[in-house]
C-alpha cells in the first residue's frame, strides 16, 4: 500500500515523495517532504506543507493534515474496504510481486562426517525463508547447498580411519564425529599429527583411490541423514552442489587468478592482498586448495550457469572475514562487482541452562532439538485438545508442526544479527510471541470460517478495532517489502504477531458468527497470516 500511496501522491505533487508510518494520532502514514524543501523554496515547512495539502485530491485519503511542517495522511474507509474485498478475492496471490530478476542464495551447507548441528539451522531456516520471500515478490530465486565436503578436516578424518583401522562402512556419524575430535585431541599431544592430516587430503585431491573411495562412504551417509532433516523440516534446497562438486575447477581458478595478478607468490603459497583486510591463501604451498578457492569457483560457476542479478550467503557472522575477502575477489578478477552480493552473517545460537548444554559436550544436535520440541509440543495439544476430538497418528502429526514451527519461529522473530537464546518456556508456549501462538490464530480463523461457511462475506462500516486489523493487512505487502530490502524475515515475524494480537483481541470482544463483516475481516486475516507464516516456511496444522 505504501508504494501505491507513494506513486499516487509523487504525481499529484510533481515530485518524488517518501512516506513513513505515522506515530499515534498523526494519521496512517506521513510525508517529511516539507522539511526537504525548505531550502529550496525559502519558505518553512508550515507554509510549504499548506501549500502541497491543497493540491492533494486523491480520494484515497479521507483526510490530509499538517502538522510542525509534516503532512499526515488518513486512509479513508473506502479505501480500506476495497482492499479487503481484494484481499478476499485474490486470497493467497495478494501481494505477490513480478520483480522477474534472478537471485542466488547460498544456505544450510552443513559439513559431511558431522551431525547436523544447531548452528546450521539458522542458515536453513533463515536461508529458506528467505528464499520464499524472494520469490513471492517475483525473483527467480535459486537455492543452493554448499555442503562443506571437502577440505583439510576429510584429509584429517581419513588419517584416523585408518590408523584406527576402521572399516568406514560402518561407522555411524557419531562415530565419525568422535574420530575427528580423537584426532585434534592426539593432534594437540603431536604436532606431526597435523602434518598426517594435510597429507591424506592432498592424497585425496590427487585422486588416491583408497582415499576416494573412503570419503565417498561418508559423504554417502551423511547425505541420508542431512536428507531425513530436511524433510522433517520440510525444507527443500534446488541444488546440492558442495565443495567437491568444484574440484575440476579449482585450477582454471588459481591460474586466472596469478594471469590478472590477483593472487602473488609468497613462501610457495598462493595469497591475495587487500588493502583492507588480512591476505586470504587461495594455494597452499603443499598445493591444496583452500576453502575460499572453492568458493570462488562456486561464484564463478553461479554466473556463467545462472547469470544472477544478486546473491545471498546466509551464513554464521563467523565467516565475514572469508566474506568480504570473497566478494572483494570476485571484483578484484572482474567477475561482478561486489554490490551484487550480501552475507546474511546470523548471529550464534546458545541455550540457557539445561539439558543441551552439558550431555554432549559443545555441539547441540538437531535431531535432539526436533525431538524434544516434539515431546512438549505434545504436550499443549493434550492440554488445548481433548483426546476424543483426535486420534494418536493426528496428535503426532499437529506435534511435529507446532514443534518444529515453534523452533522456527523463535529463530526467525529475531534479527539475523543478533544471537538466539534458546529458552523453551518462551519458544513452545500458546501465549506471546511465539510460532504457536501464531498457528493458534490461524486454526481459530479457520474454524470461525468453516462454521460460517456458506453465508457470504459484506464489508459495511468499520468499528475502531476493525480498522485497525484491515490496515494492517493492507500493509502485508510493503512489509514483505522491507523484508526483503533488509533480508530480515523478522519484520515479518513482527508484523505476523501484530496482526494476531490485533485478531485475537477483536475476536473476545466482539461475536463473529453470523454478521457478515466480521466474517470477512476473520478470513482475511486468515489468508494473510497463513502466508505470512509460510514466508517464514511454518506450516499450520489443521487443528489445534
Ligand atoms: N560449510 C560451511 C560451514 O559449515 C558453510 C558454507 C557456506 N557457504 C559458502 N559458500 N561458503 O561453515
């Protein structure tokens, strides 16, 4: 709505406006424009404002007004009205955009030989949000999963397969896991150890075959296991392409790279300067290549298959340094510039107190989130529904929705920035800011609609709370908007609990059943909280 305000009222005025959301009892939007021109028309801003107020007709507005040089906007009824009726008509489609550009975005890409662990789910999550983001405003966008396969740790975690002389096909990823930490515990006593690590990774970049075949086993399993999550996750990535995936290409790289003298000579190993930032190594003096060799095959892959307009990396703020040396050697080889790309650096996660936290040592496991999540999501259902209304297949079902809705949730209301704490009073609960809470309002919607069914929606006049929740779905789309611009799923999540709050209170106040148009203003909250929700990749169960 605010894009649309904008335009209408750039070409009335004959100049470009911006508005803002306006504070309590300034009206819905305002305009700052008077302000801006001040200097130019040597006028104040009253006067100025005065005089943009009149040429404004647009009936869009029931009301313009200024107020210490502002122009506040009031949204007349009308105009509200007919959005609603449109909300109603274009249901799931309303707000979708046509941007028609292409988008990468690199996300998950967990590390093989290791469990799924809970840093990479805020990549997943916030990466697949993302992405459904993107595409509802019209980009093409294209997911891919950088898994971490290849690299020093695979030449570490061979060396101790076979000096433990184990038989790799049937180790489980815990063991696989336990192997690499018995390694950089022996490593820690002998330094040669380190040595044994780097040399079976270069035995397996020359193609050894012994060394091959090993890696490929594991890579094998842990593929099966990153798969079973995301599907529980419900998360689909259009392409896993991991490090190795880039190895043929690793040469053409580091040649480029010496032709344009990006990269130079020093102590038998490859570096790139900058004159911002430490040097990054794209050749080791033993000849292996580095992590960011691989990505910068990976970009250079991206551009001549995909031709992307932007590229996204959601990944821990932990790599920002390997980040900005990336994009500023994608410039410095004249790939693209480095405009055209954006790390979404989350914040860690870490857990208050409890069970996590000791058991195993540093790493969370997902799986055990997930399962715990489960359980207590289990939980609330028994207490919100009685066992005669469902049957134990359908409790475990809704569990597994609200649980894993509730995680996402409570990792996506947050800005990317900033750590996730990990408390699960807050994170599964029916009350507050929370992904339950938000399904709960949803499945309320939808249960006042199916008891309403057949009796036709009609929009009359609007009471207080009504125009309120009306104007809020009006600006779903410049929310997803902002979403967008600012790769912050949050703003969503912000706008999704609003919006809820708002339902929820009207909903005690007011009977709905039987008057038409608080039928309609209920089904289009539904319609647009439910795709508020799957922007950020939760489901709704069909009870609750
Ligand atoms: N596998 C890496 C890790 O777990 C993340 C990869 C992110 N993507 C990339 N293009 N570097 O730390």
């Amino acid at each position: 709505m605010k894009k649309r305000l904008e335009k209408i009222l750039t070409k009335e005025l004959g100049r470009e406006i911006r508005l803002e959301r306006s504070m309590e009892g300034c009206g819905d939007y305002s305009s700052n424009i008077a302000f801006i021109l001040t200097k130019e028309k040597k006028k104040n801003p009253n006067e100025i404002a005065e005089e943009l107020k009149v040429k404004i007709k647009s009936d869009i507005f029931s009301k313009v007004e200024t107020k210490n040089g502002f122009l506040n906007f009031f949204i007349s009824e009308d105009f509200l009205k007919k959005e609603l009726s449109l909300i109603l008509e274009k249901e799931k489609e309303y707000g979708r955009g046509k941007i028609g550009k292409r988008v990468v975005i690199d996300y998950s890409s967990p590390n093989i030989a290791k469990s799924f662990g809970i840093g990479h789910l805020r990549s997943t999550i916030i990466g697949q949000s993302l992405y459904n983001i993107y595409q509802f405003l019209g980009w093409d966008a294209i997911g891919i999963n950088h898994l971490g396969d290849w690299g020093t740790q695979y030449g570490k975690l061979l060396y101790q397969i076979k000096k433990e002389k184990k038989d790799p096909k049937k180790l489980s990823i815990k063991e696989l896991e336990e192997l690499y930490v018995r390694f950089h515990k022996e490593a820690e006593e002998d330094e040669k150890i380190e040595e044994e690590g780097r040399r079976w990774f270069a035995k397996l970049e020359k193609g050894d075959k012994e060394a091959r075949e090993i890696w490929k086993i594991c890579r094998e399993k842990s593929l099966e296991e990153f798969d079973e999550i995301y599907d529980e996750l419900g998360v689909k990535i259009d392409y896993t392409t991991g490090e190795s995936f880039y190895e043929e290409k690793l040469t053409d790289i580091i040649e480029e790279a010496k032709k344009k003298k990006v990269a130079k000579e020093s102590k038998g190993a490859f570096i790139i300067d900058f004159d911002e930032m430490p040097p990054a190594m794209i050749l080791k003096s033993d000849k292996s290549t580095t992590y960011l060799t691989r990505d910068l095959a990976a970009v250079k892959y991206r551009i001549n298959k995909f031709s992307p307009d932007f590229f996204i990396y959601e990944i821990g703020v932990d790599q920002t340094l390997h980040m900005k040396q990336l994009f500023a050697t994608v410039e410095k080889m004249g790939w693209a510039s480095k405009d055209k790309f954006f790390h979404v650096g989350h914040g860690m996660f870490r857990l208050k107190e409890g069970k996590f936290s000791t058991r195993r040592g540093r790493t969370i496991h997902l799986r055990e989130v997930l399962s715990l999540a489960k359980e207590k999501a289990k939980k609330i259902i028994e207490e919100s529904l009685s066992s005669k209304d469902i049957s134990l297949t359908e409790k475990e079902e809704i569990a597994k929705i609200v649980g894993i809705g509730a995680i996402k949730y409570n990792d996506l209301k947050r800005h990317y920035k900033r750590d996730v704490v990990f408390d699960w009073e807050r994170v599964i609960t029916l009350k507050g800011d929370s992904g339950p809470y938000l399904q709960y309002t949803c499945v309320r919607c939808k249960s006042i609609l199916e008891k309403a069914k057949g009796s036709d929606t009609e929009i009359g006049n609007l009471n207080k709370e009504e125009r309120e929740i009306v104007k809020r779905l009006t600006q779903f789309r410049e929310t997803v908007d902002a979403a967008a611009d600012s790769f912050s799923p949050n703003i969503i999540a912000e706008y999704a609990f609003k919006l809820a709050k708002e339902f929820n209170y009207f909903y005690d106040k007011y009977p709905i059943l039987g008057d038409k148009k608080k039928v309609a203003i209920t089904k289009g909250t539904y319609i647009i909280l439910k795709k508020a929700l799957f922007l950020l990749t939760i489901e709704v169960p069909k009870k609750m």
